[in-house]
C-alpha cells in the first residue's frame, strides 16, 4: 500500500477542554437509563455523527497520559485494531514519527471519539472509534470506486475493504479456543451515494459475541465506509456503556459492579 505514511490520530484531550470531569457523580450512569442506548435503528446514524463531528473540535494529543483513563483507552483501541483491520493500515504498527493523535471530548449526547487518519500513497483513512464501534473511512484511493462503471463497482468495493479490513483471519474465541473465521459482504449490485448495508441486519450490536458477526459498509459523500462493532455482548448480560465516559473510564462501570 506505499511507503509514505502520514497519520493522524485523534483523541479529545482532556487538557485543552477545560477542568477535568468529575467521574465520582457519573460512574452510575453507565449503566442507568440516562446511558445513551443506541438501538438497531440508530446504526446508520452513528455514521452521520461522525462525518458532521465539526474538525474544529479535535484537539491535538501528545500522549496518552493526557487522558483521565488514557491508558486503559490506549488498550482497548489497540485491542480492537488488532482484531478488525490489515497490518499495514493499523496506526499501532505505524512508526510514531508519522503518528498524529487528537481526541473529540465528549458534549450533550455526543460522545467520546478517537480518530486516526492514515495516508499512503494509494489510499488515505480515516479511523474513527468510540467504546462502542469503529468507523473506516476511505477518504481516497488510487481508483475511485464510484468513478467506475456500475459493473464493476461491487468487485472493487469488496477489493479496497479487503485490503483495509481483516475479513479473514484467526480469532480467538470466549472459551480461549482460536477459529478461523469468514466475513462474506454483502455488497449489493448498486454501488452508489447513500448506500448503506450489514452482514447481519438483524443483530443488535449489543449483543455480538464477536466483532466479526456483523459488519456494516456504505458510501457516504463519496466516500466508502466500513462500520464495525466492539462486541461485549455474550456471558447471559448485555453491557451498555456510556460512550460520554470512555476517555474518563466511567463506562467501565458496568463491568466493576459485576
């Protein structure tokens, strides 16, 4: 994928946002009703959230010590990366000299987000994560999927997500056991503005055992996109964490209280 890497990753740093939130009054929240509990038919909408964070809102990160629970955000990130995407895309395995991090903190119902653009001479990503999912934004290729004729739109749509996205591969599976496993995409005949589609629309993201057991995809502004889910589910209980406390760790709650 080339040899130029320019990478960005964005985190909301705690410094530049004001006095540091009191995470004592909202560690409950985390698992009240008051916890943001985004639904089947709110998937869609997270991509939007994305895409209208205004860039402006993104503050520069020199490190990780800079957040509240920095350490436990750096291990959870680098967690689901390893899982979900190509070596040669994930900003862990990218030197630290082409490494910019920044954070979105947390304002309203808007949560906590880290972003990490990548740039290679073929492609430029963009890595958007919040405790709950993470989004894969191709932001440019070296052939426009959409600049193709409509024939051959899907085979080079599943081509750049392939490439980007580990749709194969080994995991390892809650009872310690490593399986291989296979994501088929479902990339309908019609590639165009709009699309948006699932390997399995009819499981709430809550609920996954595993990240690999639904993967949304789409073109939004032009652009492909990949969504896929930090699966917590399973063990007989749902955790729904507040992704307004990832960067603070009182999202974890849910699971202290275990």
């Amino acid at each position: 994928m080339g040899v130029r890497v320019a990478v960005a990753c964005t985190l909301a740093l705690w410094a530049c946002s004001g006095p540091r939130r009191e995470a004592d009054e909202r560690s409950d929240m985390a698992a009240t009703d008051d916890a943001p509990r985004l639904e089947q038919s709110d998937v869609a909408e997270w991509v939007e959230m994305i895409d209208q964070l205004p860039p402006g809102d993104f503050a520069p990160l020199a490190s990780f010590d800079d957040l509240e629970d920095g350490t436990r955000v750096k291990m959870d990130s680098m967690n689901w990366f390893e899982q979900m995407l190509r070596s040669t895309v994930n900003p862990y395995w990218i030197p630290p000299a082409f490494v910019r991090r920044s954070v979105h903190t947390a304002r309203g119902d808007l949560p906590d987000v880290l972003r990490h653009e990548i740039e290679l001479d073929d492609v430029a990503i963009s890595l958007f994560e919040t405790v709950e999912f993470a989004l894969i934004r191709v932001d440019r290729m070296e052939r426009d999927v959409l600049a193709l004729p409509s024939e051959e739109r899907p085979g080079a749509f599943l081509r750049r997500v392939n490439e980007i996205v580990a749709l194969q591969g080994i995991e390892t599976r809650r009872d310690g056991e490593k399986a291989p496993y296979a994501i088929a995409l479902p990339v309908p005949d019609a590639v165009a503005e709009g699309l948006h589609f699932s390997t399995a629309p009819g499981r709430a993201p809550h609920t996954l055992h595993s990240w690999t057991e639904r993967v949304d995809a789409g073109v939004r502004g032009g652009r492909i996109y990949v969504l896929a889910f930090k699966a917590r589910g399973g063990g007989g209980r749902v955790m729904f964490l507040d992704p307004r406390h990832w960067f603070d760790g009182a999202c974890w709650a849910p699971y202290e209280r275990r």
